[in-house]
C-alpha cells in the first residue's frame, strides 16, 4: 500500500501579509500554477493560491484577500486512496500535507498518475468523464474564448471546424500572447527577473489582456493560437494508458473520441486519478 508520504513533494510556499505580485513572481520562478499560503509569523497554513484566483480577483493587491481561505489538507500517514477521494469529490489541484498542524508537504492529481499507470485497471475513460465538454469554433475571436473559459470555469476547450470535426485544442496556456515580452508589461505585473524562456509566463499569465482591461486584437482568433492535432484517447482506451500519457506529455486534460473520431467528451487528471478509490 502507497500513502501520501510516498508521493508528497517538499512545498515552495508564499507568505502572508503579502502582495499579488509576490504570488505572481513566485509561480513564474517556479513554473507552478498554484501555491500554499503560510503567515510569516509562524509558518501556519491559511490559504492557497492559484493562478485562476489572481485572475479572478486582480484588483486585489492584498494576497489575504485573493487566496482561496477554506482549504482541504490530507495527513502524510494518509493513503493514496484517501488522497484520491479528495481530488474527486473537490477537483481541487493541490492538496497541502498537515501533520500535527505543521505543512510538511503537498501533492497534485500530477504526482498520482504514476500509481493509476501501474495499476493496469480495465476502466475506460467514457466511463470516468465528470464534466459538460465546452468546445469552441476554431474562427472564433480570442476574446471570446477567454470571457467563456472564464464563465464556464473550464482550463481547456477542444476546438471544432465547421463540420464539426475536432481539429485543435486551447488551454488558458496558449491564451499567452506575445505582447507580454514587452518588460513595460511584465513590470506592471510585478515580474522583475529575467528568465530564459516564457516557459513560467505561459502557466501563470493567461489571461493577462482580460485583467487589465486591454483589448485582445479583433483579429485574434483560436485557429491562430490552438495547438493542432491535439494528442487525443479513444473511449475505450484504459485510464491506466490514459494515466501514462498524461504524465508522459505533461497533459492536465485529453479530448476522448469514438470510433468515428467524433469527439465524446474531455478527460481531466483529476478524472484518472479518481478510479483509486472507486474501482
């Protein structure tokens, strides 16, 4: 039996009081999406931050009041499939590890799939889908796209021509533009360091154009910035296969097609993972 200490990595932290812009920088350095929030004064658990929360509440400067304070933690002692329990309940992405009141550690649906791969489960993804798949148009306009991701509260959407075929995908990564090389910009973001590639911009700076009430280019549109030819599952390939790939390609989510290669649906880490503690 695996448990949580097996799989927990040592947490990078941000602290409290503090800024937006020390969350910001902090992600950026460490190419990460998401972060616990400590209080300085004693290094206690109170929050977690991410980069959807920053985006949501831009307007904010004061990190207490961005981070997200009604947390979910997990005992090192704990099991993986505890762990996985509540990943699929809350479709939370990381999960901080507490013992005796102290922070010793955090996981991500990231840092399971290796066990789901192992396993070997005869689960096919058509069965694990747990979310309404939002597709969008591949002409649609850019500015679209970030305003319903937003609505819908979705990370990614498959892309469709006019026949209806799936012909890319767009993650709020690839919302990233180019415009956001400009040192003016990444100042006023509170980015200061120089790094060798946009690598980190691309996980934390998504929807940059929204927040600060800039207006994406009309002339943006989703074929312009999708991937093409996404990697994508067939319904009845095993979460085990599914698992391996997402780990392999670094992937949080797959569009699942039928034998028709229609698509059916899209596939999400946390989806994968959940077959620990039910099956």
């Amino acid at each position: 039996m695996k448990y949580v200490s097996d799989i927990m990595n040592m947490p990078i932290v941000v602290e409290v009081p503090g800024s937006r812009n020390d969350a910001i920088n902090m992600m950026v350095k460490n190419k990460l999406t998401g972060l616990p929030v400590v209080r300085s004064t004693d290094g206690a658990l109170v929050g977690i931050v991410s980069r959807r929360d920053v985006f949501r509440k831009f307007d904010e400067d004061q990190l207490s009041l961005i981070m997200k304070k009604d947390i979910r933690t997990i005992s090192s002692a704990a099991t993986i499939e505890e762990a996985a329990e509540v990943f699929a309940k809350y479709r939370i992405h990381r999960l901080p590890v507490v013992d005796e009141g102290r922070l010793v550690g955090i996981i991500t649906p990231t840092d399971m799939l290796d066990v789901v791969a192992k396993k070997k489960l005869n689960v096919t993804a058509e069965r694990v889908i747990n979310t309404t798949c939002v597709t969008t148009y591949e002409e649609s306009p850019l500015s679209y796209v970030v305003h319903a991701m937003r609505i819908s509260d979705v990370p990614a959407m498959p892309v469709l021509n006019a026949s209806g075929d799936l012909t890319g995908i767009i993650t709020d990564r690839d919302l990233f533009v180019d415009q956001v090389k400009d040192p003016k910009t990444l100042n006023e973001l509170g980015i200061t360091d120089a790094f060798e590639s946009l690598a980190g911009y691309r996980n934390v700076l998504p929807l940059f154009y929204t927040v600060t009430e800039r207006s994406i280019p009309e002339d943006f549109v989703v074929r312009d910035y999708m991937v093409r030819n996404p990697t994508t599952v067939f319904k009845k390939t095993s979460v085990s296969e599914v698992a391996k790939q997402m780990k392999t390609k670094d992937f949080g989510q797959i569009p699942v097609r039928d034998s028709k290669d229609y698509l059916v649906g899209m596939i999400y880490d946390v989806d994968v993972i959940s077959t620990l503690c039910r099956y």
